[in-house]
C-alpha cells in the first residue's frame, strides 16, 4: 500500500511539474503587447497627428520677403513671410493676395511670386488660446530652432495658436503649420475689461457704491493713452474671442452699464479726448426717467440718458442691451427679477431693448446675474457677448456669453488698475 501510495505522490508531483513548467514557457513566450493591439494602438497614434499633408491647388511662393497686413480702417502689418516659404491662398484682387491667418483673412501685396499647385503640412487642431509677442519673433518651420524661418511676427500683438506641446506653440498661417518656441512669447492671459456705472466730481459723490470719482477716471484714462492702449469694441472684443482678429498686445474693453446722464457730462468728454471707444448698456425703460430729479447726486432717484444723447454721443459710445425692464431685484428673493421669467419672456424684453440699441451685439447682465434660459434668450435674438461682473480677463476659457469684467470704483485703488491692465492680476 505504501508503495502505491509513492507512486501515486511521484506522479502527481510530475504532473504538476510539467504544468509548472508548461506556465512558464507560455509566459516567457507571450509578447508584452498582442500583435492586434498593437496594430490597433500604433493605428490610433497615426490617425491623430498634429499636422497632416495636404494638397492645394493655389499655393504661393514669394522670391523676396513681404510683409503680411491685417486689414481694418487702413492696412495693419502683423508679420513678413520669408521668401522660397510656400503658403496657400484663398483670393486675390488686383493688389494683394488673400491668405488665412488662423481664422482671419490676411493680405500680402503682389509682387514677384509663383503661384501652382503644392502640397503643405496642415495642423488639424483649430483652436488653443493665444500669446503675446513682445519683440519680433521668429516662426519656425518645424518644432526645432534649426529648422528654416519661414515667417516673422511682428511685436506687441496677440496671435491665435492652434496647439502647444512640449516647448513649443502652433500657429496655421496660409493653411500651413509654423511652429513658435514658448520662451520667446507669452501665453495671452486675456484682455482686460473695465466697468463703470456712474462717473462724479469727488465734491458731488454722497457714495462710493457703484461710482467712481471724475478725478480718478481721468487718471485710469491717461494711464491707457500713455502706454499706448487700444480701446475695443465689443464686436472686435468677439473676433478676438473666436480667433479671427490680431488685437494689440496693449488692448482694452471700457465699458459703462446702466445709461446714466453723468456718463454724458463727465465720462463722455474724457473718452473722446483720448480717442477711446466703450461699450454703453442701455436699460431702455429707463431712458428720460427722473427728469426734475436732482442732478448727479450718486444716489436717490439717478437722471438717465434720453433718445438724444444716445444719437449726440454714438461716436465714441457704442450702446448696447442691458434689457428693458429686467434690471430689477424681487422684493422677496433680493435676486434678479430675470429669474422670475421664461425665456420666452426673455426674449420678448430683449428684443424691446433693442428696439432703442438696434446695433448692439452684447449683452450686459443685469446686477451680473443670469442663467441657462437668459444665455439662451441673448443667443436667440443674435447678441453675440454676455458680460458678467465676475472678475478676471475676457479669454477663450470661458463661453463669449460669460465674459469676466473689473469694476471701477472710488474704492479701487490705482495700483489695482495699473495691475489689471497691464495683465498682472490673478485670482484664486
């Protein structure tokens, strides 16, 4: 029995020996990665490049370097593009070819040039923010310094980029790729836009709420046209928000909300001055209200603007949609009285708003408050930009229709100013 039983234990062992080793010969001999996901893996990596060639049949060749312009009242140069660099083109008149800078048309002035077809390497990312050129800065071939520069930007602007990886940023020129190396720009943090309510002499302020005194504005404003500011309006704010507008490194939103006469005597005057244009929102139901009310007096009943100013001062004001008679607080809830409507009801106040701003393309929230059927409403009747009161820069994080603003009170200091402007300032 003994016997058997040995037996038994010195087959099991053997049995259990050659499965052992069986195991280990199936695990040395299995590759890290199956032959199909592999396949699959190394497909998917191939089929989401950041460039792809592709073929146009209008692609330009300059023989000496041209500038390139963006084109708004005048011509603006915004770069050179190298010769022997190829760039493809989408139109052209008697006098310059027609090119696409991101999302915006661009223009080189004809010249000596070949234009056939060609193949280029196309980024296929559209979209990812933009940076700041402080000097010229070169545009690279390839992600690599040695590579050819096949285009110069030119300083103190703000330039889409389609996507950053590693130690570099793409932008898409001519439908090409460029690549630009990080340390030699800054990442665009945003534009800064300013707003105002009520501008008053400090003798005649009784409050510091919503008010800041003539004094200090004159300082904010002398401070922008020193350094050289661009003042934007709403519509180029928009452009610059979806990429298809180069605005100055030095660019700035100045907004006023609400219609007050005060921004006619005081504000008005100090804008023109220096050139300045600013977004004005208008509470239409409010327009010749308080007439016989105390002039400027920071509280109480306030005298708003009429009809008539709107038309006297709409060449440094652009007036824009603040509602008509939404711009209440509920007696109980203390919230906006926006909350208490559909937004079918929405819409029907807005478009009676802009029956008095008929080319207004943004939307000032009322106390900064508003909600999924008012961004629908602004959408619908075909606002293009919804300012809040929340603080931060106008960028391409957020929705055009929750914009960030910095208000101006008496209570600011101008240290706070000079660090919002220049694009120093950051929140938690």
């Amino acid at each position: 029995m003994k016997r058997i039983y040995s037996c038994v234990l010195l087959l099991a062992s053997l049995i259990l020996f050659i499965m052992e080793d069986r195991a280990k010969w199936n695990l040395n001999e299995t590759p890290l990665f199956h032959e199909q996901s592999a396949a699959a893996f190394a497909e998917t990596v191939q089929s989401n490049p950041s460039v792809t060639d592709r073929e146009f049949e209008r692609v330009l060749t300059l023989q000496n370097n041209q500038p390139i312009y963006m084109k708004q009242d005048n011509l603006i140069p915004i770069g050179e593009l190298k010769a022997n660099q190829p760039i493809a083109v989408t139109d052209e008149d008697e006098e310059y070819y027609e090119i696409r800078f991101g999302k915006m048309a661009a223009f080189i002035r004809k010249g000596q040039a070949t234009v056939k077809e060609n193949v280029l390497q196309v980024p296929l990312h559209t979209d990812s923010g933009a940076v700041k050129t402080e000097r010229q800065t070169p545009v690279y071939s390839k992600a690599d310094v040695e590579s050819e520069v096949f285009l110069q930007l030119q300083a103190g602007y703000r330039y889409p980029i389609v996507q950053q990886e590693g130690e570099w940023y793409t932008i898409q020129i001519g439908e090409r790729a460029g690549y630009i190396h990080k340390p030699s720009v800054a990442l665009d943090e945003g534009v800064p836009v300013l707003l105002y309510h009520q501008v008053l002499p400090r003798k005649l302020m009784k409050t510091e709420i919503s008010t800041i005194s003539l004094e200090n504005f004159k300082k904010q404003m002398a401070y922008l046209a020193d350094r050289q500011f661009t003042a934007l309006n709403s519509k180029e704010l928009y452009d610059y928000l979806e990429g298809r507008l180069i605005v100055p490194e030095k660019s700035v939103v100045i907004t006023f909300d609400d219609g007050l006469l005060s921004s006619k005597k005081y504000a008005y005057p100090v804008l023109k001055q220096y050139g300045f244009t600013s977004p004005h929102h208008i509470i239409s139901a409010r327009l010749d209200r308080g007439k016989g009310a105390p002039a400027f007096d920071g509280g109480g009943l306030l005298k708003y603007l009429n009809a008539e100013d709107l038309q006297e001062m709409n060449d440094v004001f652009q007036f824009e949609a603040h509602t008509c008679a939404l711009h209440e607080l509920g007696t109980d809830s203390g919230a906006g009285v926006v909350f208490e409507h559909s937004q079918e009801e929405i819409i029907e106040d807005l478009l009676a708003n802009l029956q008095h701003v008929p080319s207004a393309v943004s939307i000032a929230y009322p106390y900064g408050q508003y909600n999924e059927e008012f961004i629908a409403a602004a959408k619908e009747v075909g606002l293009l930009i919804g300012y809040t009161t929340v603080e931060g820069y106008a960028n391409r994080e957020k929705s055009n229709y929750e914009v960030n603003r910095f208000g101006l009170t008496e209570k600011r200091s101008f240290e706070d100013f000079v660090q919002y402007v220049d694009g120093d300032m950051r929140w938690p």
